[in-house]
C-alpha cells in the first residue's frame, strides 16, 4: 500500500483505518451543493390538527385567540395596578410614634 491510499491514521474507537479524500477545490472531485429548503414548515396548530384528526376551524381558533388577548390584557392592567400601589406605598411617609 502506498501512502497516498494508506494514511496510518486508525480511528480511535474500532482502530479502522481512515482514508484520506481530496479537498473540494480538486477538480477530480465535484463541488456538493448545500441542501437548501425554499418552502417555511407549516404552522404548528395546522400539522396538530391533522395528528388530532380535526380540520382547522378558523372562527373557533379565531374565538381562542381573542379569548387569549383578552387575559392577557386582564393579567397586565392587574400586575400595573399592582405595582402602582406598591409604589404609592413606599412613597407613604411612615407614621412617628
């Protein structure tokens, strides 16, 4: 064997032994393209729905979503209220006794 088919290199788990391939500026070897992917998966609720063997409904999702905000807007009014009295209460002068 020559040293150009037979390198010495052995892999350090089943001691096989490795060959060396050209690098990819060799004309003898063809360039691989990289995989590229021009479609977006598609969104989340639609793949779920067709494990859960439902159809999309858009007005029940629509209903969903605004019920969704509307906590949500509920949530963040009551954490300003409290963070308001919080802060009205740290600015109250203590009481002397």
């Amino acid at each position: 064997m020559s040293r150009d088919t037979h390198s010495g290199l052995r892999c350090p788990h089943c001691q096989t032994a490795l060959t060396l391939v050209p690098a990819a500026g060799n004309p003898a070897v063809p360039a691989l393209s990289p995989v590229v992917r021009d479609e977006t998966p598609p969104p989340v609720h639609e793949v779920l729905a067709v494990y859960a063997n439902r159809t999309k409904d858009t007005a029940t999702a629509l209903r969903g979503a605004a019920r969704v905000r509307d906590s949500f807007n509920r949530a963040r009014m009551a954490a300003a209220q409290r963070r308001a009295a919080q802060k009205a209460a740290q600015q109250r002068p203590a009481r002397s006794a």
